[in-house]
C-alpha cells in the first residue's frame, strides 16, 4: 500500500506550493523576545490519532484516487 501511495505522489516537486510554518513561528517568538516583549506561548492543535497505518494509507490513497478522477 505504502508502495502504491508513493507512486501516485511522484512528480515534480515545487517548493514554493509549500510554507514553512514552523519556521515563521520561531521567527516570530525569537523577534517578539529580541524586543523585550514576552511572547505568548500556545499549544497547537492536532489532529486526532488515527487507529492505523494501514487505515491512513488506504485513505490517502482513495483521496488521491478522487483528486485523478476529477483532474482528468
């Protein structure tokens, strides 16, 4: 199954389709405390756990099946 998933992702890979949001955050607390202000922390949420792997990839897999579908 993982095998399959991987090839239906192949493709080009374009860097700016993706944000780093992590890093904006760091940098975001690290200028925030640079200026003497106490940056507020907060948890963040997520997602809940799924009950296996092999249910995750079968999804992952239907929901790129459904993305092809609509494409062509």
């Amino acid at each position: 199954m993982a095998k399959q998933l991987v090839e239906m992702l192949k493709g080009e890979f374009d860097p700016k389709e993706y944000k780093d949001e992590y890093r904006e955050r760091v940098k975001e607390f690290v200028e925030k405390k640079a200026r003497g202000h106490a940056p507020r922390l907060r948890l963040v949420k997520t997602k809940r756990k799924a009950a296996s792997l092999d249910k995750i990839l079968a999804k992952s897999i239907e929901s790129l099946k459904k993305k092809k579908r609509h494409v062509a």
